[in-house]
C-alpha cells in the first residue's frame, strides 16, 4: 500500500452470501462516498481473487487478515477500523472474535461497528464469554447494531449501542443496479417469480411454489453455483446457478422478476429498494426477529408467510410505496450521518505523507529480519526498539511510528534491505588445523579462529579488539570484547543460539574511530549487519576484520534455554558451563557436554542422543524464519574470512581432533592468514571439495514441519525433553538413517515408479509420492468416485523408508474412502486376493499381508501394526487336509487399533472398537468395545471414541 488510508472495512461475507457481500460492498462504496479513502481488509479462507467484489468495485489489501503480523502492520496504514455485515458479532461466525472484534487494532485508533449483527440472538456466547465481550465491545468508539435485540444485549453487558438500519440501505437503486449489470447474464422474456431461499428444506420449497401458482407466475429459482443438493430438490422447475460473481447474477434476476418469493433478509430488503412487490417465507432455522422488525417499520408485516393459509394475505398485500420511500429515506440518512459523525481523521496530513521507508521496513519484518539490529543502533531518532517474541525468544525491531522522520538510515543499515556485494578477490581455500594441542583440543574443530585472532593480536599490539559470542550465562549468549590472547577461550567453540549483538555497533564504531583495529567474528547475516552499519557512521574500516562462518542455522533463545532449564531440573542442580561440539567421544561424533555447579558429575551426550542436537539436526525445529531463506548463502561474501569444518576432505596428517577450513576472501585476510602459517598444518584445498561436505555454505535450513508443533508445546510450558519425546513418537522414521543435515530428497515421480510395472496402470487419485509400486500387469488399484488414496504420506526429509505397495497376479486394492498409507508401511496382496479399505489411514512401520480378503472400513491404524489373513504356511492332518486355511479380516468401521496391534485371520472387528496397544488380537470383538491383551479380551463394553 502506497498511502495511509482513512478507514478499513472488515465484513463476513462469501461469493455465495449474497447478503454479506451486498453489505460489503454497500458499506465501502457509502464510505468512499463521503470522501473518505478506504480499503477492504482481506480474509483469510477466500478464493474469490478473481471475482467482481474483488476486480470492480473494491479494493482490496494484499495480505491475508489471518497473518498476525499482518495484522501489526495495519495499525500504521489506517486510522479507523470497522466492522460490519451479517453476524458479525456472533461468537462462531466466519472468523475467532479476537480478530473479528479487533483485538490486535491499538488503542489509539477508532474502532467503529457498523449495523453489526449477534444473529438470532447472544449466538453461542456462555456466561463465562460475556464479560470477555462486555470488554471487547467497551474499546469501541461507535458501537451501533441492526436489531432492537442487539441493543438490548448491549445494555444488558452496561455497553451503550443504537439500533441502525441494514448497511445496503446507505445506497439506492442506482447502485445495486450498476451492479447487475456488471456482468452478461442471459436475459429471460417470460414472467417469473424470482424464487431466492436460504433453507431450502421441503416445506419451504412447497410453500414457495404455491406461492408462485397462486400469483400465476413461472418460478425461477436462483441458487449458488454447484449448490447439488439444492438442484436435485427443485428438479422439474427452472432455475439460475449463479456463478463466482453471484451477487451480480443475484441482484439481477430479483430485480428484473415479476415478483420475488424469498425467506431471506436480504432478498426483502432488496425487493424493497427496487419497490418489488414480494413474499416473505417465515425461516425457522433463525430467528425472524430483524425480518419482522423491517416488516413492521414498513407496514409490510402481511407479506410474511408462515404458513400455507398465509399465501393469499400476503400476495394480495397492497406494497405501500409512500411508506415504504420514506423509511428508505430515512434509512439512507440515517447510516450516512452515523458514518460521517463516527469516522475520525487526524489533524495532520497522514494521508499524503511520504512513507516509503515506514512501508520497506514493514516489509521486511519477521520473514526475512536476521535480528542483527543494526537498524536499531543506527536510527538517529532511536524510534526503533527491540521486541522479543514472546514464544521463540527472538529479537525483532520494532518501529515507534509516531516518532519515525522517515529519514531511510534504518533501511541502509539493514543487510537485507541494502545488501553489500562480495568482494571479486578470488577465494583461497586451506584445511587444517593449529599445531597447539590445547587450541585445538578445545576447539570446535581445528582450532582456525583462535589462531586468526592470536595473529590479528600480534599484529596490532594493544590496538587490537576481538568480537565474539560468549556465555553470558548457560542459558544466554551475546557478543562480547576482549583485549588479549588469554581472554580466547571466553569466544572459542560453537554456541548453537542466536547470539544478541547488543552495544557491539556502537564500540566497534567507536574504536575505528579511535584508531584501533577490530575483528569481528559472528553469523553471516550479523557481520553484514557490522558492515552496513558502518557505513550509516562512515568510519574508516580500513583497520575492520570480519569473520564469519558456514552457518546452518540461528536457533531460538528460548528454545535453547527450556534445554538448560529441562537438563538442570533433572539433575536438581544448576548448569555451569555448556559445550557444544565436544570432542571427548570423537571429533567425528561430536558430543554435548554439560557440567553442573556442587558436582563433578557431568552430562556428555552425542549428537543422536541429545535432544538440543536432536532438534535442531534431525528436525529443524527452531531456526529463525530468515533461516529459512538465507540471503547470505554462497561461497562469495563480504566478510574477510569464512571459517567451516573440513567434512569430508582428507588430509595427509592427522585428522582425528577436528580439521577446520579457512575460506579467504580479501587481500587483507590473505595477508593475516600468511603470518599465521607457521603455527598452522594447512593444505590448499578447492571450494568445491570444501562444498561437498558444507551443505550449508550454499543452501538455506528449512523449518521442519514439527516446528509450530514445538513451539506450541513450548509455549505451553512443555519440558523440554518431553516435547522432543513427542515428536520422536509422532516421527517413527528409522532415526540413524536420517542425513545429520536434514538434505531434502528428491521424490520419485510416478513415472519412475511405473517403470518397475510399465503395463500397470495408476489411478489419477493415487497420489504416489515416491512409495514403491511392484504391480502385475494384472493388478488393480480400483479407487471409487470421491475417494482417494495417498502413499507415502508425512515421508520424512531425507529418509529411504518408503512405502512399498506389492500386488501380484489379479489382485486388488479398492478404496472406497480417503485412506492415507504412511511412509515405511508394507503392503502385499496376493494372487487374486482382495484388500479393500474406507476412510482413514495405516500410520508408519506398519505391515498388511491379504492371501484372500482382508476389509478395513472406516479406521486409524498406529505404527508397528500388523494384519494378516493366512498362517503363510499350511498345515495338514494325517489325510493330508488343511487344518489352518485362510480366513477373511474384517473392521466394520470407526475402528482405533493401537500400537503395535497384531490382527490374524478369521477376526472380525466390530464397529466404534478400540484395541489397546501390543495387544494380539485371535477372535472377534463385538461393536463399542474396549479390548486389550494377549489375547485381546473385551475389557470394557458400551464405548465411544472420537
């Protein structure tokens, strides 16, 4: 959006709610009128982008009103809020009330309702909910609603509210004609009753149509487009499927009828603007209190149907057009006048301002911000803060709005916004590692930084000022100074969270100016920030040293500090010191070592067995969301050094505790490095064998897909070890086989798959996903019309586990439901047999074996299960007789097996049956019961699970 705008409209509303929309686009076209500049606000859920609402009449903002931060950036581009449309102020109606009623909307701007409405009534608010609702509805600066009930309600919670007409009536005919018209619509000749109902239940549908013959008049029904159920009740009549631009098929088939017939408030008010004669067919589902109301302000309440004996009355009811033009009169007034006197303006000019800056730097937030607040530190204004998120720990900007200049400095400060290019030096590569046993042996790898820093050290004497992330206590991290060699190992070793920067622009500023020389060495995106920075202040950098490293990702501070916290309650004493990377078990397999206070114990995990590592690994759970886009990936940067291990690069000497790599990128650091090489063993190496085993020094690290999962539970105070717990058992991949750095596979196709069966042929609602498919020629997958059938879902990044579907000669599979098969599942159907499942799915690691006939209706199926209708092998009695023939498998449906579960044949599960886990099922079980056990015994009878 280019400009503040005066007012923001917010309406429930759907392409087949002609009455929402009407009101939508009543209200903003009423609001427009007044010489207000306004927009609709965008609802989360909608596909109508391509509709008349959204091409012809309104503008629309972009973003989606279910995005939260979204939501933030609105409060600067609207001075006033309002709400209207139908139910509006009902608990359930479209969207949650904390959006609906505005809860995100600051309390400096005005809050406006506008002939909102509770339904039929206080809708599903329980006591409990009001004085929540007596508070929401207290922030409002003009609270006004459509029915006398409504004003009641409103004194009842000691809110003051007046009753205001529907918001259609704040515009005449001539609009909602100019919207008929909108579109092409075919043109009827004949006389018609148009027919418009919203409950379209057999005895209203008859009361409508004796409603038609008594006036003599064809019926035309209009229902919304692909309304089956509707078009299959008026089979035999004629009728209008009004399509994505429904209200504009709608209006003009009402107003172009002979007459209307409608159990709808809308299709009235309608009727009454174009002075349509009607009838109104009493609704049962809601209550008629606001179509009584409008009938009885208008002298219309004959029109109203409640039965058949009511039909003649109200057909033959006189329209009184005087009545009727002055209340609509009075209603056009009287919205527009509670309109104008409602909405506020500032006294300044905010709607022409230049806010250009204000807009990139809303832009950027959350999704690409790296939280190196350089912004901050470089706003002359200070009107940029620091906010931490509340769940993840984060740090964000936050803009003071009211006390922003719109000078931009902010925005030449950000290393997103205002991205430096690398340098064009070419890059040297070297692995190694320091001939110091102590430097390296307490090092992450090679021991590379510390050398670096104890040469830059030699070379600049007392001049010399080190920057690095340290340990401010186990459970926080943030970047610190130190003057001399001996003060190094406060800075040395990998600390896997967001460090926080802090007053570091401001002295490191300070010392270039001063003269001194400092290195700099943090995340990519924190040294661009240093160097952005910079160069808003235009000291000389002559004497600046950056160093960065392969970063994998920035992990959330309180993530990391729920870790501490779970560890220390554990053990009942507090950490003392935290050490990533450990090398006590291997380089190659790095450990987590942890000490505590009071104790010489320690903990001393490895990476497969520490849940941090395990989360931020194998999962993914906590990057940063910038993380998940890097803008600082590459082997080309701005920094003088990038420092990495040297996975996968041999070297001729000892590589067994840890081996670092040195990429250097300026003239300056070749010129460092070179004084250094006598305390180093190096060997020159290609960027490319150093990419190889540095996924991330080109690639960003997605959030894996438990990552709302965690932060849902951390945020709910979930120990940490138990959310991790919860994930490893929601995640039963084979966990040893999944790549360390979670690399994304690429998925087969299903034409890969056919290969291993060419002449097999794969249903279009067999979504393959990779699963592996041996098929006879003769096999089928036979999916019925509506279901579908889904292989390999919820497959791991990274895992070889896949489904593997086996059908030999004339087998089959029908699916009659939606059924999901999980990743790691085994499923053999023999010659000729038949596996036939509903709806629902069989969860990982999970095997089906059908020699005959195995049946799963409708079911949820937990890992390690296993159903089987054959012993496999045969046994006979001394005449050579089978004894142990197969026997068919069969859950009638709403069927919960746990677990572990082993189903054999001959079994018959009842329907609305759960089977506690591990248990071995031989017999059948009856309907609704609750059996575990081996054998499962019925343990309980009478049940229901949802």
């Amino acid at each position: 959006m280019a400009d503040m705008y005066d007012v923001a409209v917010l309406g429930c509303y759907s392409n087949s709610n002609y009455g929402g929309s009407l009101t939508v686009l009543a209200t903003y076209r009423t609001v427009k009128d007044l010489g207000y500049s306004v927009r609709m606000l965008k609802l989360g859920g909608h596909k109508d982008d391509n509709t008349l609402l959204y091409n012809q009449f309104v503008e629309f903002t972009k973003a989606k009103i279910n995005n939260a931060d979204v939501r933030r950036v609105w409060n600067r581009y609207f001075n006033n809020f309002l709400l209207c449309s139908d139910w509006t102020l009902f608990k359930n109606w479209f969207l949650p009330n904390d959006i609906k009623l505005f809860d995100w909307v600051e309390d400096n701007k005005n809050k406006i309702t506008f002939a909102s409405s509770f339904g039929s009534g206080k809708g599903n608010y329980k006591e409990s909910d009001l004085p929540k609702l007596k508070e929401r509805l207290s922030r409002f600066s003009a609270l006004s609603v459509r029915e006398i009930f409504g004003v009641e309600i409103c004194e009842e919670l000691g809110v003051k509210a007046i009753q205001m007409p529907d918001p259609v009536f704040s515009q005449k005919k001539e609009f909602y004609t100019t919207l008929a018209e909108a579109q092409n619509h075919n043109k009827i000749t004949d006389n018609y009753a148009a027919v418009y109902l919203l409950d379209m239940d057999d005895e209203t549908i008859d009361l409508a149509l004796k409603t038609a013959e008594k006036l003599n008049l064809k019926p035309l029904f209009i229902i919304p487009n692909k309304d089956r159920r509707a078009v299959e009740k008026i089979k035999g009549y004629d009728y209008i499927s009004a399509g994505v631009d429904g209200v504009s098929s709608w209006l003009y088939y009402l107003s172009n009828s002979d007459y209307i017939i409608t159990n709808s408030f809308h299709g009235i008010c309608i009727a009454m603007i174009y002075r349509k004669n009607f009838s109104a067919i009493n609704r049962k589902r809601y209550s008629p209190l606001r179509v009584k109301e409008l009938l009885n302000a208008t002298d219309l309440i004959d029109k109203l149907i409640i039965s058949e004996e009511d039909i003649s009355k109200s057909v033959n009811a006189i329209m009184p057009v005087d009545k009727i033009d002055t209340k609509l009169e009075e209603y056009y007034n009287k919205t527009r006048n509670f309109l104008k006197n409602s909405i506020k303006t500032p006294n300044s000019t905010t709607n022409t301002i230049d806010n250009k800056a204000i807009q990139r730097f809303d832009a950027l937030e959350r999704n690409l911000c790296t939280g190196c607040l350089a912004c901050v530190n470089a706003c002359p204004k200070k009107c940029i803060k620091s906010d931490r998120d509340e769940v993840s720990g984060f740090i964000y900007p936050k803009l003071i709005e009211t006390e922003c200049v719109n000078c931009g400095i902010c925005l030449k400060a950000c290393p997103v916004l205002s991205q430096t290019k690398p340098s064009s030096v070419e890059n040297t590569v070297f692995c190694g590692y320091s001939l110091n046993n102590d430097i390296r042996g307490n090092s992450t790898s090679g021991g590379f930084f510390s050398e670096i820093a104890i040469g830059f050290f030699d070379k600049y004497k007392e001049n010399a000022v080190v920057f690095g992330a340290a340990y401010e206590t186990p459970s926080t991290i943030c970047h610190i100074e130190i003057n001399t060699p001996q003060e190094l190992p406060k800075i040395r070793q990998s600390k896997y969270v967001q460090s926080e920067l802090r007053q570091s622009y401001t002295k490191i500023e300070n010392y270039l100016k001063e003269g001194k020389a400092v290195l700099f060495c943090g995340t990519p995106c924190q040294c661009a920030g240093i160097l952005q920075y910079l160069k808003t202040k235009k000291p000389d950098i002559t004497k600046l040293y950056l160093v960065d490293f392969v970063c994998h990702s920035v992990n959330a501070p309180y993530a990391y500090s729920s870790y501490i916290e779970d560890l220390s309650n554990q053990r009942g004493k507090k950490v003392k010191s935290v050490w990533f990377r450990n090398k006590e078990k291997s380089w190659e397999i790095p450990s987590t070592r942890i000490d505590f206070e009071e104790t010489d114990d320690y903990y001393l995990k490895s990476r497969k067995e520490d849940d941090f590592y395990k989360g931020f690994l194998r999962y993914n759970l906590y990057p940063r969301r910038s993380c998940n886009n890097c803008k600082f990936k590459g082997v080309d940067r701005i920094t003088d050094f990038t420092l990495a291990d040297a996975w996968g690069v041999r070297i001729e000497e000892d590589s067994s505790n840890g081996v670092s790599t040195a990429i250097i990128h300026t003239d300056k650091g070749r010129e460092l490095f070179e004084d250094i090489k006598n305390r180093l063993y190096i060997e020159e190496k290609s960027v490319d064998i150093v990419a190889k085993g540095n996924a991330h020094l080109n690639r960003s690290s997605k959030a894996g897909k438990y990552s709302e999962y965690f932060f849902s539970r951390l945020s709910q105070k979930t120990p940490f070890s138990q959310i991790i717990s919860e994930i490893e058992s929601r995640n039963s991949t084979n966990k040893d086989k999944i790549d360390n750095l979670i690399q994304t596979e690429t998925e087969k196709t299903s034409e890969n798959i056919k290969n291993s069966a060419p002449e097999f042929k794969i249903p279009e609602n067999v979504m393959v996903n990779g699963a592996i498919i041996r098929a006879h020629p003769t096999a089928e997958i036979i999916v019925k019309g509506g279901a579908k059938l889904i292989l390999n879902n919820d497959k791991f990044p990274g895992s070889e586990s896949n489904c593997l579907i086996d059908l030999k000669a004339g087998a089959k599979i029908i699916v009659e439901g939606n059924f999901k098969i999980y990743h790691s599942c085994r499923i053999v159907v023999h010659k000729n047999a038949v596996l036939t499942l509903g709806r629902g799915y069989i969860n990982t690691d999970s095997k089906i074996i059908c020699s005959k006939s195995i049946t799963i209706g409708n079911a949820i199926i937990a890992p390690d299960c296993y159903i089987v209708d054959s012993d496999y092998h045969t046994i006979q009695d001394e005449n050579g007789n089978i004894i142990n023939p197969s026997a068919p498998v069969k859950f009638e449906g709403h069927v919960w097996l746990g677990q572990n579960v082993t189903v054999l044949k001959g079994v018959t599960i009842g329907t609305g049956t759960c089977v506690g886990a591990k248990s071995l099922v031989t017999k059948d079980i009856p309907p609704n019961s609750l059996a575990v056990g081996v054998p499962a015994k019925v343990i309980k009878s009478n049940i229901k699970w949802q």
